[in-house]
C-alpha cells in the first residue's frame, strides 16, 4: 500500500512533464507556421503589441531608466544575468552582430540594445557596465530591485527561476533566451526565440521597422 502510494504523485509528476513538453512542442510548431505565413525568416511579429508598464530600474552608469528611456526607440532587450555560463555571452555575441550588421548597412538609427539583469543581489551598476562594455561599448546594461525587474518582466512573458544555492553560495539562474524587440511607442512588437541568426534577425528587423514606420511616428 505504500509503495502504491508513494508511485502515484511520481506517475502524476510523470504525465505532467509531458503535457509541458507537448505543449512547448506545439507552441514551437505555432511560432514556426506564424513566422513561415508572415513571411519573416526569425521573426515572430505580434500583430497587437503589448504595451510596457511603467518601470524604473538603472542603467549602468547609475542612471535611471524607464520608459522614457525606450520610446522613440526600437529596442533589443534580453533578459539574463553576468554570471551566466554560456548562454548570456552567446547571446551578446549575437547582438553585437546585429550591431555590426546593421552599422554597416547604416541602419543603425533609433536603434539600441539593451542587457536587463534578472539577478540584481548581484549584478550591480558596475558590473553591469564591465560586463555589457566589454561585448559593445554601446550596449546598455540595466538592473533594478527583485520587485522592478518582476514588474517589466512578467508583462513581457520573460521566466527566469534561481536555483538552490551550492557551496560557497553560488547560484545559477534558469531563464528565457529570447531577443525581445520593443517598437518606439514602447510596446512588445517581435521575439526572436534561440538559436539567433544576426542576419536573419537584422534583415527581419529592417522589415518590420519598416512595416511599422508610420505607426511609430518614426520616418523610415
């Protein structure tokens, strides 16, 4: 009898893992029709963007940034932490890519690309600034309380979970690995899930900044 029941939450535990891994695999069938449908090689585009709360978090200079700091901007946004063994690095390899990408096609403008911490206990300022500089000097690193990043992150769909620590104290961080486009009107326009290409997410980009010009009071 107890074996029995000590079986019946693993077999639970069991059937609810595959009903998440299904549906994560019919999500990815979704996004893969959406993207071959609008005609975008990365991209998926929202066709009713989803506006930003008001936020306030600091930049890497010790500067606030909200808002403010985003519209009449399109914004790069990724969503990790300095300590990341290998898939924030990667992913800031990949930005810098669309960086150099599209400073040769001097396109550029009204463009920026932002790293936001999801591990402020330790990603101060200054970290943030030694780590996002040494990737782009123009690159802005972004962190905030535990309760500032929760409250930009959610609406945006961003998950990110810490692990128990080791010892020593250190931790890891689960989190998402999307580059998350934000038009200048500060609203969640396209996500670019892994593995990231910066061409196909540059050229993608151009389109949709195009596409969207005139609704985002930008001239293009």
């Amino acid at each position: 009898m107890n074996e029995a029941k000590q079986t019946t939450p693993q077999i639970k535990k069991g059937l609810y893992l595959v009903v998440i891994l299904l549906l994560i695999i019919a999500a990815l069938l979704f996004v893969k029709d959406f993207r071959r449908s609008s005609g975008f090689k990365t991209a998926t585009v929202l066709d009713v963007p989803v506006p930003l709360p008001y936020f306030t978090l600091l930049d890497h200079n010790g500067n606030e940034f909200g808002r403010f700091s985003i519209v009449r901007k399109w914004t790069f946004a990724f969503f990790g932490y300095t300590n990341c063994p290998d898939i924030c690095p990667t992913a800031l390899v990949d930005m810098n890519g669309i960086y150099n990408i599209l400073t040769k096609r001097s396109e550029l403008d009204n463009t920026q690309f932002v790293f936001v911490s999801v591990d402020p206990h330790r990603d101060t300022a200054g970290r943030m600034k030694e780590y996002v500089t040494y990737f782009n000097k123009d690159f802005i690193g972004v962190t905030g309380s535990e309760e500032a990043i929760a409250a930009i992150s959610a609406p945006l769909g961003v998950a990110y979970s810490r692990r128990p620590a080791v010892a020593g104290g250190d931790y890891m961080i689960d989190h998402s690995a999307s580059f998350l486009l934000i038009d200048p009107l500060g609203r969640l326009r396209a996500i670019f899930i892994p593995p990231h290409s910066p061409e196909e997410i540059a050229e993608d980009f151009l389109r949709i900044r195009k596409k969207y010009a005139e609704e985002c009071c930008i001239i293009r």
